[in-house]
C-alpha cells in the first residue's frame, strides 16, 4: 500500500519550467497556498497557471512566475479586485493570457478530466472571450438544429494542488466546507504522476467518516499521487470549516502591494523563509 | 411610511426584475440585487429561490449578512452552473460599462491586451447572459459608465445576440437596468435601451446627460414606483436592519 505523504519542497521538485499547473479552490477560498509558497520558493519560471483566480495567481504574478495565465476570474472576494493580477495586467508583464467564462474553464478541466478534445457549450459565444482568445473553435451539431456551438478545448494540466480537510496517507480526502468547488476536476485534468493534495489533517482511513458523511468524499485515491499535511495551509484564505479567512492578513497582503518598497517588506516578513518561518511569522503578529 | 431613500426605491426597482419570474434562483451580486430578490421573494413573487451568496438556498427572509439560515437547499457553484446553464436562473449583476444593446463589461478598462484599468474580468457573464434572464444594477450611472461601446464584451447584449442563431436569440433576455437615477429596458423594435421609468425627484435631463448614447425615451416617462408600506417593513425591519442599502449609492 503507498503511503503518499511528502513534503510541499518534494511535490514541487517533481516539476520542471514551463509546465501547467492547476490550482484549486475558488478566488480567496481554500486555496492550496502552503504549495503556492513553496513554488515561490523555487527558481521555476515560464509557468501557465489554471485557476479560478485568487492571491495564489496573484502572488505568482508578483513573482513572474507566469508565462500564460488561463482563469475565470481573479479576486479576493472581501476584497473585489486582485492587487497584484491587476498590476501584472496593466504592466502587460504575464506574455499570454487567456480570459474564459466560469463555465468554459470548467468545460476545460472537464474535457481533459474525461481525455475529449474538447465540450461543446454556448457560454463564451458573441462574448470578447471569443475575440481575445482567437485560437478557439466552434463545432456545429450534426443533428437537425445545426446550432453552432463553442469547443472549449480540453486544459490538460502537467500538475495539479488542491487543498482539502482531511485525508488519509494514501489520498483518499474529504472536504467538511461547503462547497467541493473544481477539485475532484484539477486533479482529474492532470495525468497521473503529479497530483498534489495538501490537507489540514492526515488521519487514519477509519477516521474519515467520523468527520461527516459519505458524501464529503468526493477524492479518491486513483485521484492523487502525494499527499502533504499542511495545517493551516490554506491561509490566509479560508478552509470551512476549520478556519475562515484571515481579512486582517489580506487586508495587509493587499495595502503591502500598492508600493513596491511596502512589498518588499511584506515578502521579507512573511515569504523569505520556509513554510514553518511563514506560519511562525503569522502568528506573531 | 415615510422618508423613503433612494437605496430602497433602487430595491424594489430591482425586485420589480423578478416579478412573474415564479420557481427560479433569482441571484443578486451586491447588496442592492440581493436585498432585490430577498424583497421580491419575501413579498410578491414566492416561489423564488434565494441564496446566502455562498452554498445554500435558504427558506426564510434572511438579513443581508445574517447567519440564522433555514437551508432549503444545496447550491455549490457546480450546480449554480448546472442550474444557470438550464436556463433556471435570474441573475442581476452589476456593470462597469453598459452600452445601448445591454451589452456589459466587469472585465477591464482600455484595451483588453494592456488594460488602464484591471477589473474582475469576464467572469459568469458570457454564460450567465446566453444562458437566461439578465438584469443590472448600476449605483453611479454616469456617461463613463453609460458608453457607445464597451472595451471588453463580458455580458453579450441584443446585437450579438441576434447573431447568435435561433436558440439563443429565443433565450436571451436582457430584462431591465435599474441605476441610482432611472430604470431601463429594451422594449423597442430593435432592442435598443429605453427610459422605463424614473426615480421619484430625478429630471429626465439628467438622466440623458449621464449617458453616452441615444436613450429610447417614450412620449410619456413614468415615475419609478416607491416601496409599499409592506415592503418597506420587510426591507427595513428583516432584511437590511442595518440599512446597508444606502452603502451602496453615491451620498
């Protein structure tokens, strides 16, 4: 039986420059920030990032780590708009970007989830998705209403993180909050080999139902290849429901990236050590 | 019952969207829109579902905020698409620009490539506006606001739509704009935008000069209805005690 536990540094030593990576949650929502963090760490660059955009994208962009950005949106919820996203986009400093609809990514993980070129939808037709992404395609039905329709192409992704609740050793994992968001989605777009799965608790297979139901067990093994335990690895976005978000460490995450000498200081403080010093340093504020 | 604010002639205005709507998710981003279908369900139109703009539909009149739910459903965001792409939906969102066909942009200001100004972009729009009825609230209507074209289409309007072919130009819908000055729709022969009402102490005037294009304006302009006493009640003793309708507009 594998025991998939690892470290955020070893998950991140499997990847190489200019891969995909998928990031999971949902803008400032139980974002896998622990791997975010350790991929700043690293010297990798050239990267395309997948995510329903939060400060993960944010603090990769700061970082130009970015070379091709694929999301729906990027904020921080409590706070609409994403500070450094937003710089990176009107410096013109992320070389490709593609801009879809909600929808339309989650087509994009779902076609390569299930290996399809491509799903068929309206969502993004007479929009400027359409316009600004001109490589895409649409299909016509070849059943009587001929409609035309959007081909989103599958995201295949070289990597995937995602944070969750609990789990046991082997990446069986449960999310307790209120929504799965595109999880079970980023890991199943990605080929097997590097999926990455943090959590807040690695517990005993046994224990996992007395934690909620049936229902909360939406990750399966054959899903994840190495499994980090990561407590309070999401901050300072939220993990329902151990922990909601940390608004005054996002407030100041968002004041520190208005000026390049107050960033400075915010990277210095919280993101020039490893993911021990940076939990340390939260909590002694 | 008197003293009657803008915020809460701009929440009925925008819970008057939903009427007729019957057993549908009617969705508000923002305070305005959501106190909008919480009003609406709570008085006029009941079989309206309502979420907590999180997870849940909730069975009660829940205050903008409020944490004491009587779930009466599950809503994750796969199943507000599940939902939204069948067609189950009335969204009323806001706009940062808005043109003369309801076409409306939350993605950016200045050119798409290198945008002056980085918002949310594209978002549920696109999806959100092929898919079913689509309404917008708009707390500072002015002519930057008002545009002959917006930089970047996020919500498709009635031109591009009718380009679309015949299922989409049978399913879109672009209902009604509600601003802090008038209420709009597109009731005209080609879908152009026109002046349904104005706010009570609004001239007509200066609604036309807070906007860029040629508004349709009818012969006879009503004025925008004011709230019941009923729905004042409702409005200010369950839904917004803490009056957070007012936060939204310019003072």
């Amino acid at each position: 039986m594998a025991d998939k536990r690892m470290t955020e540094d070893e998950a991140i030593a499997t990847l190489a420059d200019g891969m995909t990576i998928g990031i999971g949650g949902w803008g400032s929502r139980r974002k896998p920030m622990s791997l975010v963090r350790a991929l700043l760490r690293s010297s990798l660059t050239d990267l395309t990032i997948v995510s329903y955009g939060g400060p993960d994208v944010g603090l990769l962009c700061a970082a130009g780590k970015v070379r091709r950005l694929v999301y729906g949106f990027v904020s921080l919820d409590s706070i609409a708009l994403e500070p450094h996203f937003r710089l990176a986009r009107q410096n013109g400093t992320i070389p490709e970007v593609v801009e879809y609809d909600e929808g339309m990514l989650q087509w994009g993980l779902y076609a390569a989830a299930l290996r399809l070129p491509f799903l068929p939808t309206r969502a993004g037709l007479g929009s400027d998705v359409v316009t600004n992404s001109p490589f895409l395609r649409t299909v016509t039905s070849p059943y009587a209403d001929g409609e035309e329709l959007l081909a989103v192409p599958a995201l295949t992704l070289d990597a995937s993180f995602v944070h969750l609740n609990r789990s046991d050793a082997r990446g069986n994992a449960q999310f307790l909050g209120p929504d799965l968001y595109f999880d079970d989605l980023f890991l199943n777009a990605t080929a097997p080999g590097r999926r990455f799965l943090s959590v807040e608790q690695i517990v005993p297979t046994d224990e996992l139902l007395r934690n909620g139901t049936f229902h909360t067990m939406k990750i399966n093994r054959s899903m994840v290849d190495g499994v980090i335990e990561a407590p309070n690895g999401a901050h300072f976005t939220n993990c329902q429901p151990d922990y909601e978000r940390d608004e005054s460490f996002q407030k100041e995450y968002a004041e520190a990236a208005k000026d390049p000498a107050t960033w400075q200081t915010f990277v210095d403080t919280y993101l020039s050590g490893s993911e021990a010093d940076y939990q340390k340093a939260v909590a002694a504020r | 019952m008197s003293d009657i604010t803008l915020g809460e002639i701009c929440v009925t205005a925008v819970a008057e969207t939903f009427r007729g709507d019957g057993e549908i998710f009617a969705s508000g981003m923002g305070t305005i829109p959501m106190l909008g279908a919480r009003l609406a369900r709570a008085t006029f139109e009941p079989d309206l579902l309502v979420s907590d703009g999180e997870a849940f539909f909730v069975a009660n009149d829940l205050p903008v905020g409020g944490t004491d739910k009587e779930i009466e459903g599950w809503i994750p965001f796969r199943t507000v698409f599940d939902t939204l792409w069948g067609g189950r939906r009335h969204v009323v969102m806001g706009a940062s620009q808005i043109d003369a066909y309801g076409n409306q942009n939350i993605a950016n200001i200045g050119p798409w490539e290198k945008p002056k100004s980085q918002l949310l972009g594209v978002r549920g729009a696109p999806g959100n506006t092929i898919n079913h009825t689509t309404s917008y609230f708009i707390g500072n209507q002015t002519s930057r606001v008002f545009v002959d074209r917006v930089d970047t289409v996020s919500g498709i309007g009635y031109d591009r739509a009718a380009q679309l072919g015949d299922w989409v130009r049978t399913h879109h819908e672009i209902r009604r704009v509600v601003t802090n000055l008038a209420v709009f729709d597109f009731d005209t022969p080609d879908h152009r935008m026109r002046v349904a009402s104005v706010h009570p102490g609004v001239d007509l005037s200066e609604v036309t000069a807070a906007c860029s294009f040629e508004l349709v304006v009818p012969d006879e302009v009503p004025t925008t209805r004011l709230p019941t006493d009923a729905e004042l009640a409702v409005l200010r003793e369950i839904l917004d005690p803490r009056s957070l309708r007012d936060r939204e507009l310019p003072a």
